[in-house]
C-alpha cells in the first residue's frame, strides 16, 4: 500500500501526526497488558481516609482531557473539593434524595431488582471519608468572552469518554473510584454554585480502597456476548 499524501488546502491550522507505530507482536503485548490491568478495575464504596495529593487529582483530569469530543468543544468541566464542609453537605444532599429512591419507593422494581446483587443502599457515609470528591458536569453550551453562548455538541457522548478516561488515570495511580449518580443531582449545581449551562453528569469519590474494602463477587460480560462481527465468521 502506497503512503497518501494530502495536497487538501486548509482553512484552518493542521500539523503533521506521526503517533509511534509498533509491530503486531508488540501492539498486541500491550493491548494484552493494558486489559489485565483494566480487569482488575473494580467500583469501590468503602474507601480509607488517607490523603491523596492533588497532582493525582490534575493528571486524572489532564488525562480526560485528552479524550475527544464533537467539534473539539470539550463540553466537560470537573470540579474537585476536599472541603470537609462541602462533603458533608454533598453526603447529607445525596442520601435524602437516595432515601426517597430507596425507601420512598421512587426506584421501580426492576431497578431494584437490577441494584440487589450490589446491596446498595441510601447509606452514602463514603462521601464525608473519602478524601476527594470530583462532580464532573456536561456543558450545554459555553460563554464565549463576549458573553454570548456557543452551543455545544454530542454532549454525553463526549463526557462518557472523558469519564471513562478519568476512571482509566485514576485506577492507573492506584486510587479508586465510583461512578455514583445520585437522582436527581441539581443539588451538585446549587453546592457547588454552577451556572445553568452546566449540568451534573456523574460525582466520583476518589481515594484508596479502604483496608476491609469489598466488593460483589461480578463477572464481565463475556467476549462472545460483547462482540460480534458481520458478516458472521466461525
């Protein structure tokens, strides 16, 4: 196969893209290392106390932010506390709209159903102990340095990436995380004073699993469930 060489005239600023290329064995070695240590990933809700410096918490984020999003808009904002007043009242915030889920009878039953192997309750007390709390939201749009707004595009999609970035960075550094979405989450805009072209996508306590930490005995989908190709091959 012949190298294409663009002679496309640009409207706006290109650079040259040479990633490094490595042979198949070598690609191959990493994927393979790259998903034992992603399979050891795992969602944690008992978390220790110990500090975690905010250099881990800005590369986690430098990593995210280098996942890419519609039009290069970058739609994503994370905001970061260790303010043990703003923990608690974030805690206290998500356990009453988590008791109203649970035991007020808003989660349908199959949702219910879905939660159990978890054993997930309104008990939220991870958030007061753990030592960083990182409330990603999704920007609607933008305030240019004009004041007026820029509409943004393919919003969760490009906040799903970033996240699953920020989780990859997290577990890498050996912290841990969980990806809780409390609902409703307008309570995150009101604490955290948000304007009201941001919305709260997910809340990640981020810190190091706790000594006695546990968690549910789960196995991922398998591989003949999670892909597929077509036409079909043997």
């Amino acid at each position: 196969m012949t190298d294409q060489i663009s002679t496309r005239m640009h409207t706006y600023p290109f650079v040259p893209y040479h990633p490094e290329r490595v042979d198949r064995a070598e690609g191959l070695a990493r994927g393979r290392a790259l998903l034992r240590k992603l399979d050891a990933r795992r969602s944690v809700r008992f978390f220790a106390s110990d500090p975690v410096p905010r250099e881990m918490i800005e590369l986690a984020v430098a990593a995210a932010n280098t996942a890419p999003s519609g039009a290069h808009h970058q739609p994503w904002k994370f905001v970061a506390t260790d303010d043990a007043g703003v923990k608690s009242r974030i805690r206290e915030a998500a356990e009453h709209e988590e008791r109203i889920n649970y035991e007020g009878g808003r989660l349908p039953e199959a949702w219910r159903e879905a939660l159990a192997p978890l054993e997930t309750t309104s008990d939220k007390s991870y958030l007061d102990v753990v030592p960083w709390l990182v409330v990603v939201f999704a920007e609607k749009s933008t305030t240019r340095p004009d004041g007026s707004l820029r509409k943004n595009y393919y919003v969760n999609e490009s906040v799903g990436i970033a996240c699953g970035l920020f989780i990859t960075a997290l577990h890498e550094m050996g912290l841990a995380t969980l990806t809780h979405t409390p609902n409703p989450m307008a309570f995150l805009t009101e604490i955290l004073e948000r304007p009201g072209t941001e919305r709260p996508y997910i809340l990640f306590p981020v810190g190091y699993p706790s000594p006695d930490c546990e968690v549910p005995d789960l196995r991922r989908k398998p591989m003949t469930e999670a892909l597929e190709y077509f036409p079909p091959r043997p």
